[in-house]
C-alpha cells in the first residue's frame, strides 16, 4: 500500500485493485483465488452460516474484529457438527481508517482461519465516507461439512445435562471493561472451536450453541422456548471467574448475560456426561455440569436453584445489555 491510510478512492479503480491485492497479501495462504468475482465449493458441503460483526472497541483483550469475526461464524457451524471449510470475508471500511490498524486485523484473522483450515474463498471491500460507520463492520459467512452427527435443537430431550465448556461473560466482560478504562487480570474467550468437534465425537451430545448475545442466560431460554422444555441450572456449580464476577458487580449487571465467544453450552445425554467431562478436560477445556433439561413447558422457562437452595426465574432479555461487543 502506498498510503497510512484507507481513502475514498480504494473504493474503486486501481486504488481498490490496491486494495484487494494488499488484502490477499495479508492473508496469504489462507486466501484462495481472487481471479473471479466467486468461488466453487465441492459437493459435501452441505452447512452455512452469516453473521457482520460491528464492535466498540475493535481492539480488546483476547483479540480483535478480525478474530471475532472469523472465529463467530466458524462457531455457528461447529455448533452444528459441520467442520468449517470456506469463509466469506467482506469490510466495509471507513475513510481514513490507519492501514496497520487493517494489517493487525487481518493479521489475526489468517491465524484463526490458519488454525481452523479454512480457507477465505471469496469477498468484497466498500470504503464509505468519514463518519458513515465506525471504522469499520465485517461480514463473514461461512461453509461447512457435516463431520458426524448434526447438532440442532430438537434433539434435546428431558433428562440431558447441561454442560458449559469454561466460565461464562469473558467476551461481554472484557469488552466492557476495556470501555470503561478498567484495568482487568483476564481476556476475552474469543476463539474458534473447530476442535470440539473431535472432543465431543462418540458422546451422546444432542446438541451444542455458543452463548453470544446474552449469554447463557438469553441462549438457554431460546432454546428452552425452541425446545418446549424447561432448563434448570444450579448457581453453585457455575464456573466463575472472579475478574467476570468483579466487572459484572461494578457495571451493575448479571455475568450470567454477558457473552461468550469462544466457550459453549452442550446437551448431554445423562449416561455419557462423567466420560464427556473427562474427555473435554484431556482436550485443554474447562468444563461443568451446570444443570438439567426438565420438562415440557408452554413457554420459555428458564430457572435458577441459588447456593441457599430457593429457586428464581431467569427471564429473557427485552433489551440490549451490552451494545456492540460482536
């Protein structure tokens, strides 16, 4: 790049051809042809995924919006049992945005497709004019294969546990301390978790969901109210992490419903959750059993039993807890 800077005119022309050439340099072997405007994909693929990912700040402890963005919708296709194989990788790029801001987010972003195998097979850039958006937003879609079963919300079934694979609100909590100035002993979870396919392979899990928006409160009552049925959780078997605990106090908010970007809550038959534990912890995971699927109910219902034994309704959230961290 001959400039410090992304200017209006590598929306276009030969700045833009600049522009896309510089991209692909960046991401290197995990960018496949830019010859054509698309690319083909091979028969098995059979799973898809979309998401744009828009944070404030893009920079944070634990990563940033290139990472998230690759590592969220490599996410969404693992929960699905499907191994990740092509990604879509478009930036809507604000004039005047720096080109080594550019260079470390696409810099993280070929780590996490490096570390997953997955290749970027096509995408787009669109500079816009100064103050149109905030720097910049990423959409990523990405193509998977199934590997062994599909995960999906109507299999769950009364009597499975509910498993999560580390502390929950690291993401949320990072990115909202960071926000705040605060000075902070932990980082965000954001990761891909293309491994856990081979972690939970040969276990009765029944279905799998990354706990983003909302956090594991939100998710698991979308899923109860998918799955008409009740979810029960124990306060003292959640996993904690005392820097979550801390933020969460000060900003006044419950670390339950903040999110999560690289840990996920599984469904798991009873019978094989003490050999799936041992297994996930072999593989470098943190997980606990933080409650049971009950059952069936009209709507979503989402109840937690407190370490003095009284039970309270977790509701859905009616509005945005933690605008922009994904």
């Amino acid at each position: 790049m001959d400039s410090s800077f992304v200017t209006i005119h590598h929306g276009s022309g030969k700045k833009q051809a600049e522009l896309l050439g510089f991209i692909a340099e960046q991401l290197g072997p995990a960018m496949m042809s830019t010859e054509n405007d698309g690319g083909f994909v091979d028969e098995a693929i059979d799973t898809i995924t979309t998401d744009s990912f828009t944070i404030s700040p893009i920079f944070f402890p634990g990563g940033d919006i290139g990472k998230l963005s690759v590592a969220g919708s490599i996410n969404d296709v693992v929960m699905m049992g499907a191994e990740p194989v092509y990604l879509t990788l478009s930036l809507i790029i604000e004039e005047g945005f720096e080109i080594q801001d550019l260079v470390k987010i696409l810099t993280s972003a070929r780590a996490e497709l490096e570390t997953s195998n997955t290749r970027v097979i096509c995408g787009d850039t669109k500079v816009v004019n100064r103050g149109a958006i905030d720097r910049i937003v990423i959409n990523t879609t990405c193509l998977g294969k199934t590997a062994e079963a599909r995960y999906a919300v109507g299999r769950i079934e009364t009597g499975d546990r509910i498993v999560i694979t580390g502390p929950a609100g690291m993401h949320g909590a990072s990115v909202m301390a960071t926000r705040n100035n605060f000075e902070i002993d932990f980082v965000s979870d954001c990761r891909a978790l293309t491994p856990l396919l081979n972690a939970v392979s040969g276990f009765k899990v029944h279905a799998m969901r990354d706990p983003t928006r909302g956090g594991i409160a939100q998710i698991l009552n979308e899923l109860s109210e998918s799955s008409r049925k009740e979810m029960v959780i124990e306060e003292n078997l959640l996993p904690r992490h005392a820097g979550v605990e801390a933020v969460a106090e000060i900003l006044g908010v419950d670390p339950l419903y903040l999110a999560c970007e690289g840990t996920a809550v599984l469904f798991c038959a009873e019978a094989d959750v003490d050999a799936l534990l041992i297994n996930l912890e072999s593989q470098g995971y943190s997980p606990s059993v933080i409650g049971r699927v009950g059952a069936e109910t009209e709507g979503p219902l989402l109840v937690i039993r407190t370490r003095l034994g009284a039970e309270r309704v977790l509701p859905m959230l009616t509005e945005e807890l933690t605008p922009r961290i994904c």
